[in-house]
C-alpha cells in the first residue's frame, strides 16, 4: 500500500526542512569581533571640494543644506 501525500503535507515537511537547513546554516557562521582598522590608510588626508569658480566653464548645483531635524516622515 503506497502512502498518498497532500499538497498541504509536502509543503509543511519542505516548510521544515528548509528551517532545518537555515538553522543549521546560521549555527556554522562565526560573527567576527574585530574592530581593528582595516583597508583604510591612516595617513588619507580629506581633499577639500572645488568651488564653482576653480572649475572653468562649469555649473554646479548650490551645495546642499543639513537637515535641523530628523527624517521623520509625519
């Protein structure tokens, strides 16, 4: 006698495999803790930006304003 899976059966068994899988996934992942500098050389300095009047026969934007309040959308 064969046994007859519903669509509902199969799908609550992938449901948990997958869950299965993820778990076993995110176990095996090491967070890593090192706040070292990395990537970034030390010795960068900050080039300061070209005015519209260094820059011959160009139109720039004016610079944008800094927000006094936070994003709140309401």
């Amino acid at each position: 006698m064969s046994e007859k899976k519903g669509v509902r059966q199969l799908e609550r068994e992938l449901k948990a495999a997958r869950n299965e899988e993820r778990r076993e996934h995110e176990n095996r992942i090491t967070k890593n803790r090192d706040f070292s500098l990395g990537g970034i050389d030390p010795n960068t300095k900050s080039k300061p930006l070209p005015n519209s009047t260094d820059i011959p026969d160009a139109i720039l934007l004016p610079k944008k304003k800094k927000l006094k309040k936070e994003n709140i959308p309401w």
